[in-house]
C-alpha cells in the first residue's frame, strides 16, 4: 500500500474559463488526496503535442492541440493512496454523457471535446507528465500528513 502514489490532474482551459477551478480542487482535497504542485500556465502547441504524443494522427489531434492551447490550464499533483486509479474515477469517462453524476465530467459537462479536466492513465504515465509540466521538480511535501491546525 503506497500513500505516495502521485497523478498529474490538469484543468483544461474551458474548466479555467468557466471558473471550475475552486470545485474541481475541492472535490480532490475533500476526498483526502494532498496537493503537491499547483500553478497557472498557457501552454505552447508544442508542449500539448508531447504530452498528447500518444494520440498524434487521430482525426480529433489538432483540434484538441488548439483546444489546450486557447487559454490558460491548471496543473496539479496530488498525492495519496491510488492517486492515479481514483483520480481518473473522479473525473469520469472521457464521454462526459456517460460519465456518472457524481464525477466531475458527469456534473460539468456534457461534450467530449470540452470535458474541462485531465488525469494520468497510469502510474507510470503520472511520473512522465510530472516531469513534462514541472521540469524543475515538485516539493516533497513530507509534512503533508502532519497537523498544520495547533503551532
Ligand atoms: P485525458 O487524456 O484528457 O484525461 O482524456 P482521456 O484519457 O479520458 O481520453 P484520451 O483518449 O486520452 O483523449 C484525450 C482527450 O482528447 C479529446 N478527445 N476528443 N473528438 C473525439 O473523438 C475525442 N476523443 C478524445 C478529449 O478532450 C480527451 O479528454
């Protein structure tokens, strides 16, 4: 059993532009996941086309690429026990209209190509995307299962 296990979660720029942001965190925080890397960025085309490597030549490729790049995303590490396999649960299908009410494309969206959220697909996967969207490291947040409530 690994508490530390990490998953990349990005905010797509519709979830940023339609101020889903404090909700999306939310729902990670209150499950008991930790956050361990947040920031704000607008990522370049060529930045989405490596973190996207894997699907280069679908017919959906370049509209998603310009999709990610129309506006700023939040990028996130979270940190927990299954964070990769829970992650992707909470977010849902990649089809937001099968997505089950309860997870987050399941409540906020209804389209494929608007579906406001990203997780890792697997462990392995997470460690690479950390690597591309954090390239100076994240914090080893030991201290994150201390209290922080009393001095
Ligand atoms: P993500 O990587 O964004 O978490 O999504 P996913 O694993 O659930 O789905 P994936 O197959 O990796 O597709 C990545 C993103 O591409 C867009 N997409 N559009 N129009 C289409 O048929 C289509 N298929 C996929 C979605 O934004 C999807 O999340």
């Amino acid at each position: 059993m690994s508490t530390t296990e990490r998953t990349y979660i990005m905010i797509k720029p519709d979830g940023v532009q339609r101020n889903l942001v404090g909700k999306i965190i939310q729902r990670f925080e209150e499950r008991g996941f930790k956050l361990v890397a947040l920031k704000l960025a607008q990522a370049s085309e060529e930045h989405l086309e490596k973190h996207y490597a894997d699907l280069k030549g679908k017919s959906f490729f370049p509209g998603l690429i310009k999709y990610m790049a129309s506006g700023p995303v939040v990028c996130m590490v979270w940190s927990g026990l299954d964070a990769v396999k829970t992650g992707r649960a909470m977010l849902g299908t990649t089809n937001p209209l099968q997505s089950a009410a309860g997870s987050i494309r399941g409540d906020f969206c209804l389209q494929t190509g608007r579906n406001i959220c990203h997780g890792s697909d697997s462990v392995e996967n997470a460690e690479k995307e950390i690597k591309l969207w954090f390239p100076d490291g994240v914090v080893q947040w030991t201290s994150a299962l201390e209290g922080w409530t009393y001095e």
